[in-house]
C-alpha cells in the first residue's frame, strides 16, 4: 500500500461517525417487563394497599378519639401521609416481591424458555445483556414503588384534603414542601429496591428457574429484616441491606436528619456495585446452552 492510499485510510477511520448506543434494547425489554400479565397484577396489588388504608381510615377514624394511633391521626390530618403509610406497610413484604419477580426473571426467566442463547447471538455483548437487565430492573424498582406513593397521595387527598403538613419534629411546611419530601422518600427507597434488584440479578444467573431466583431474593429480603430485629446481633445491623430502609421518616424532619439516609444510599450503591460484579463474573463464564 502506497503512503498516499494508506492515509486515505487513516482519514477514512478517522471521520467514520461513531455508531450511538441505540436504547431499543432496554426499550423491548420495559415493554416485555410491563406487558407480562403477572407483573401487572403485581402493580394492581401494590395500588390496592393505599386505597385499603385510605377507605379503612376514612370509615372508622374519620373522627379520630383520644384512644386513636397517633399515626392514624396524622392521615386524617393530611393526606400526604396516606402514600407514606402505604410504603411503610409494602417495604416489608410487597415491594421487595415485586422488586425479586422482576430481577429472579432476568436471566433466569430468558435461559427457562429457551431465548438466551438467541438473545447473545443477536450479537449482544453479555455486558450489555447484563446493563440492560440491570437498569430495566432499577426502572421496575422506581415503578413499583411510585405506583404506591401516587395512589396514597390520589387517595389521600381525595378523602383527607391537603393542606400543610407537620412534620415528625413537629414544625408545619407548606403543601408543595410537604409532597416534595415524599416523593425524596419514594425515589430513596426505589434505590433500596433496586440495590436488591440487583441481589436478585446475580442469584439468576446462577439458576435456570426464574421462580428458584425469585424465592431466593425475597428470602434474603426476609432474612435481612429478620437479623436487623436481634439486638444481640447489633454489629452486623449498619451492614445489611434492609437497615436503613425505614430511615426515609427523617426526610420528615425539621432540618431534614441526612446522615442515616446518606448511610443507606452508600450501602445501596455498595451492594449493587458487589453483587452487579459477582453477576459479570458469573455470567461472562456461564456455558449458554438455552
């Protein structure tokens, strides 16, 4: 090759226009992850929980005695505090298992019906897979819990009004100030979820039964719940998952209290980076055979 073709060359690489990352992928995987029939009824579930709260509140305490839980007095007070009820009931439980549903179908639910080997011969890198996978279940995570935190709030304010509201240290703020800490509360603890998401990712590449994944991550859910109740234990509490979940109520503070809910993104991120790496490692050397 002459000097002269050669740098023709050089300039022909060198203006070749850098192909964007397209977003189809995690595109068609939102769409497969919403239109499955068991994640829908799943959100209907998660929707069901505030409106129980709201019409169960509103028919028995609408007139709140001096024997009535505070808490309850709180939601006829201002029905912001419908939707933080609700999470406070689902964090537990239901949104973990709609959280553990979508991640233990990952990768897991694609090698049990036999797609996963076509999806890598698309060609799709097993990083990417794994990225899209991951930021589908974060999504699924942020829709979860938002389903809850908008129908308390709809519910809310349909039956108890809006309002200011006071805060756990007992100062009011306005109405904009007040659902705008709600929301932060939401969004902290869909990171939460997504950090357990990813938990679940791992554990489905590791099995090709999507229910076996999805069992596995609530029980570690559970488990984590379970050890952060045992004060003889209390060492291991800062280090586990579930510890700062409930730490969303000092957004509710006057000043808001930073510390325990900064501590428990850290450890979000710190289990999502972990368990994300574990799933690469894990998936880069998986033998795909269906």
């Amino acid at each position: 090759m002459s000097a002269a073709e050669a740098s023709t060359t050089v300039r022909d690489v060198v203006r070749r226009p850098v192909t964007a990352v397209s977003p189809r992928f995690l595109l068609s995987e939102l769409r497969l992850m919403l239109g499955r029939r068991r994640n829908q009824v799943g959100l209907l579930v998660l929707a069901a929980v505030p409106v129980l709260i709201s019409v169960a509140v509103k028919s028995t305490l609408s007139q709140p005695g001096p024997d009535a839980p505070d808490f309850f007095r709180s939601i006829t007070g201002n029905g912001l505090f419908v939707s933080l009820a609700a999470l406070t009931i689902e964090i537990s439980l239901f949104l973990p298992l709609a959280v553990s549903v979508v991640a233990g179908d990952s990768v897991a639910g694609e090698a049990n019906v036999g797609t996963l080997r076509y999806l890598l011969a698309v060609p799709v890198s097993r990083l990417r897979l794994l990225l899209v996978k991951l930021a589908a279940i974060a999504i699924g995570a942020f829709i979860a819990t938002f389903t809850v935190m908008v129908v308390g709030v709809v519910m809310g304010l349909a039956l108890f009004g809006g309002g200011s509201m006071t805060l756990l240290s007992g100062t009011q703020i306005s109405f904009g100030a007040g659902l705008l800490r709600v929301v932060l509360a939401a969004a902290y603890l869909a990171c939460g979820l997504a950090a357990l998401g990813t938990i679940g990712l791992f554990v489905s590449t590791l099995t090709e039964q999507p229910i076996g994944a999805t069992v596995a991550t609530v029980l570690l859910s559970t488990t984590s719940y379970i050890l952060d109740s045992i004060p003889q234990i209390d060492w291991m509490h800062p280090y586990l998952l579930t510890h700062h979940w409930l730490d969303f109520g000092d957004l509710f503070r006057d000043p808001i209290a930073w510390n325990n809910v900064v501590a428990g993104l850290y450890l979000a991120a710190a289990y999502a980076v972990v368990f994300f790496l574990a799933a690469w490692a894990r998936f880069s050397t998986k033998d795909v055979t269906s």
